[in-house]
C-alpha cells in the first residue's frame, strides 16, 4: 500500500465538504477538530449536519455540487457513493483543488488522518482511506497510552 502526500491545513482553512449524510458528518467533525471551516453542499442533509448548520458551525447549501464549488476551494471531501463521487471527480478536473474520496480513495488526493491534540501537538493517524476504522481504534489505542488511561480488553 502506498500514501500520498501528507496535508496539513492551516486554522481557519475552508473545506468543501459534498454530501451530507452520515459520512459527511462523521468528515466534517474531523475537519471541525482539526480547526477547518466547513462548508457542506448537498441535496439532503442528516440530523446531525442540520444541527451544525442550524448553529452556524458550518456552512450549509441544499443542491448539486458545481464545478465552481471546486474552483472556490483548494480542498474538498467527497462523501458520496462510488459512482457520485466519479461524477464530482469529473467536474473537479482541471481546477486544482484536492480531494479526498470517502467511497474510492484510491482516486483521492489525501485521506483524512484519524486526528486529536496532545499538548502542542496534533497526533493522526491514517490507513490512507484503506481502513478508516482501523485508524479509528489504533487511535484509540494510542491516545489512551499517552494520556495514561487503561483500556478495557
């Protein structure tokens, strides 16, 4: 296996964020953690992307994402299904922003990095999109290690 680049976004750093269904919201509350501004664009929004929107967390547009969402952004998150996302890739093309694809990573330019603070630092831990649950427990893993906790076996 092998990973792209590693991104590190300034605070601050706007993000595109299409689709908003449980993925999306589970992408964009990373991208929150690690200090990005969201903006979300899709034709239906969950529960939980409605509250962030409805508090003002996040940005929020209820349509098709368009070529020029990719042109405003320097990153984006596709979390869509396969097909959707090779839609999106299509009009993505030429416009320099950089993506990160939930439901085909290997067509993504970076993955998001299971992420958290320790101290000064920002720890993350990435599969590259190849196992995202897994980076999720190794995670875990480590940051109980380095906060001293005992995991339950």
């Amino acid at each position: 296996m092998t990973f792209g680049p590693m991104v590190a976004l300034r605070r601050d750093e706007p993000v595109l964020v299409v689709g908003a269904g449980p993925v999306g919201y589970r992408k964009t509350c990373s991208l929150l953690d690690g200090g990005a501004s969201v903006t979300v664009v899709s034709l239906s929004f969950c529960d939980e992307m409605r509250r962030l929107i409805s508090k003002g967390i996040v940005s929020g547009e209820e349509r098709s994402v368009q070529r020029q969402d990719f042109e405003r952004f320097r990153f984006a998150v596709l979390a869509l299904p396969p097909e959707e996302t090779r839609l999106a890739l299509e009009l993505r093309e030429g416009t320099g922003c950089l993506v990160c694809c939930c439901s085909l990573p290997e067509l993504g330019d970076f993955a998001l990095a299971a992420q958290w603070s320790h101290g000064n630092f920002r720890v993350g831990i990435s599969s590259g999109g190849m196992d995202p649950s897994g980076a999720a427990k190794l995670k875990s893993l480590i940051r109980a290690f380095l906060e001293g906790k005992r995991l339950r076996r």
